[in-house]
C-alpha cells in the first residue's frame, strides 16, 4: 500500500474512509479555552487532575485573544464605579501580571502567547486547539464522553470524563448535553427587576468587530470593497467617529440583538464587516478627516466578538437584586463588580446610547451554585454561560468575573 514512507504513499480506492480518532481519558475535559476556560484548566491540572482542553480556535483567550482585542475588564471598571481599588486574583492575577511585565504595550499577538505558555505549562493539560465540540454520549443524565473534529489534522477526538464543564461561551456542551438554557431578556414580573428592558429596547446584546490603524508617514488610499456600508448617516452617531478612537473604544459598533446570536453569527459578521468598511471609508474619503491621508487599515476582526447568547439554568439563578442590594451567599465562590451595562439589541443603528448603566455600592457575591447545572449533574458552567438572570448577566459577563468563576469550577 505505500513505499518509501519518507516520499511516497499510495492509497488504493476504496467505497469509504473514517476519519482519525483518538480517544483520550482525564479526569476533568474542558470544553472552550477563553479566559474562563484556561483558569478553569489550570486550577484543574494543578490541583491535580488529568485535564483536556478543548479550544476550536487556533489561540486561547476568547474575547482577549488577538483575533478579536478586547481589553480583559472586571470589577474595577475603568475606575468609574465604587470597586476602583478591586482586583481580581488567583490565576487571572498571575496571567495580567505577567502580561504586564511582558508586554505593557498590550500587544494582542504578545497576550496570546503569554495565554499559551500558562495551558503549556502545566503537564497535566492536554490543550487541543482548533477543535470543535460537536457530539456527546450520556449514561441517563451524566455526560460520558464529548467529542470534537480538529480541522488541522483531521483527527476526530473523543474525551472521557467523570467532570465535564462548559467554558464554550455558547454553551455547545450543555446545549448538546440537553441542558435547560435561556436566551433573551426575561419580563419584570419574573424575577422583579426594574432594569429588565422593554421589548423596545430588546433582549439581547449584540457583538461587535474592532478595527485598528497605523500611520505609514505617507499618504495612503483606500479603495472600499463592494461590500461596505455605502450610507453612513444609516448610524445615526456617525458624526462620533473620529481617527483618533479606533481598537475597542469603538465597542459600540455593534450588531444582532434581535438575532439568533448562535445560529446567526455568520450574517451578523458580514453586516459588522460591512459597517467597519463603510466607517473607514468614511474616515479616509470623506474629506472631513485630512489627519486620516497617512492612516492605513492595519487590522480589522475577522470574527465578531460575542457578548450574549446562552445562559444556562443552575441550581441558583443570580439577578439585580443579588448585584444592586449586595446580597450574601453562603456558597460565594467568585465576585463581580462591572455595572449592569445594558446595550440597546439595535446596536450602532439604535438611536438610544450606546450602552445604560447602574452601578452597585460595591462587589457582590456569585454563588457556587450558579455555577451548576440543574439538570446535567457532572457539568459545571463557567465563563458567560452561568446561571443568571439576563440583567446580572449585564455585569458578570465581563471576561475578568468570567475568570474568576472559571477557577471556580476547575476546583
């Protein structure tokens, strides 16, 4: 069947191939390798347990990766608020702190590689990038195995595992595993909240492509592609942009609230790519922005970064009040302190602002038991995907209170 391996190898026909599959045993799998997974992994491996991650992107870090740039934000939030001496610890602390020290520029490439270096350094992860979650076996309610195809080998993986957690952001573990999810904003009635949005508003938070430049001390034209949004009097804040914002300052370029966030992440891309073209063509052709001559389009997301999509139902379901009257639980395993920062589903073509805010007095509290799945015994939830209320979810969404629940679930 084949001759000379090193140069050659012929494979006769035949009716059907399977694809590679290697079957891996550990005693916690990891599904998502965002910041809430990579904590959840590490926390594992060193208290030692055999762990796999499984990441399908080809870097870890999520939403702070360098494919999307967004700034790891937690409790102190900018400092606006009443936690700006707060801090979050454990295994987050000692990644920010090494990438300081690494990179104070908070160049994106450099985090990834400080991200990589962290899962790499713990012998008893198995860090499996580039592959995704598609299937699960279950033995009645428990999960048995997960499984996912990496597309740069071809191989198909298949994870054994006594504890399963979800740091996946969509939460493609729970939802294959049959857990109960929530998507959207619930009413006021359900749960009392008086920040609960009006349908008007909408129920979900949308996501968003940042883009950057760099000034190449020469005059540089731009050429939109066909593709890019032609009117841009359609943003009715278009008159905010100006070539000094650009990065995740721009957060407010945002779209698909009153889509299907999971299922519907490719259209919403495309009208994100869309309004990140038309706004530079903006800059550079309009002729308002002569600072703009030398500016080149140096980096634009080729993948949207995701706010909301999935939350799953635990044994406990955290809302506004726990966040807004400083409730106390006796299972607290994590803490947040970012404001319910709701944004309009509408995103850039919304008229109201951008994004509302309340602030509570001080941090508050995230029990272990939001962090457990009410109908999957042997699944932990972990990152945006624990259970809480659409208006908590406001505030624990942010990647840094993510993290910090994610080392949670990894104990």
């Amino acid at each position: 069947m084949s001759t000379e391996r090193n140069l050659l190898t012929v494979e006769p026909a035949c009716d059907r191939r399977d694809l590679r599959t290697e079957s891996l045993d550990a005693d916690v799998a990891v599904v998502g390798g965002g910041m809430a997974g990579v904590c959840a992994a590490v926390t594992a491996a060193r208290a030692g347990a055999q762990v796999v991650l499984v990441q399908d992107r080809p870097v870890l870090g999520g939403n702070a990766s360098s494919e999307i740039r967004l700034w790891v934000l937690g409790a102190t939030a900018h400092m606006f608020n009443n936690n700006r001496w707060s801090r979050e610890g454990g295994v987050l602390d000692e990644i920010l702190v090494e990438n300081m020290y690494r990179n104070p520029e908070g160049n994106a490439v450099l985090f990834d590689t400080v991200l990589l270096e962290t899962v790499a350094a713990e012998p008893g992860i198995r860090l499996l990038l580039n592959t995704a979650a598609d299937a699960v076996t279950k033995d009645g309610d428990r999960i048995v195995t997960v499984s996912g195809f990496c597309s740069q080998n071809s191989t198909r993986y298949e994870v054994s595992a006594p504890v399963f957690c979800d740091a996946s952001g969509d939460g493609v573990l729970g939802y294959l595993a049959g857990a109960g999810f929530r998507m959207g904003a619930e009413p006021r009635e359900e749960f009392g909240e008086l920040f609960a949005p009006q349908e008007s508003y909408g129920g979900l938070l949308g996501q968003s492509v940042y883009f950057s430049s760099k000034d190449t001390g020469r005059p540089v034209t731009y050429v939109p592609p066909a593709y890019a949004l032609g009117d841009i009097t359609r943003i009715p804040r278009w008159r905010s942009f100006d070539t000094r914002v650009q990065g995740c300052r721009l957060w407010w370029i945002e779209y698909g609230g009153r889509l299907d966030t999971v299922h519907d992440t490719e259209d919403i891309k495309w009208e994100l790519w869309k309004v990140v073209h038309g706004v530079w063509d903006h800059l550079k052709n309009s002729g308002d922005f002569p600072e703009a001559e030398n500016l080149t389009l140096e980096w634009a997301g080729l993948i949207p970064g995701k706010r909301e999509s999935r939350r799953f139902e635990g044994l406990y379901m955290l809302r506004q009040q726990d966040i807004v009257g400083w409730h106390t639980h006796p299972d607290a395993i994590a803490s947040g302190g970012w404001s319910l920062d709701l944004h309009p589903a509408d995103g850039v073509f919304s008229e109201h602002p951008g994004s509302n805010h309340i602030h509570a007095r001080g941090v508050y509290q995230i029990p272990y038991r939001c962090l457990v799945s009410r109908d999957v015994p042997n699944l932990l939830l972990a990152g945006r995907i624990i259970s809480v209320s659409h208006v908590a979810f406001a505030s624990t969404r942010v990647m840094a209170t993510c993290a910090q629940a994610g080392q949670a679930a990894g104990l």
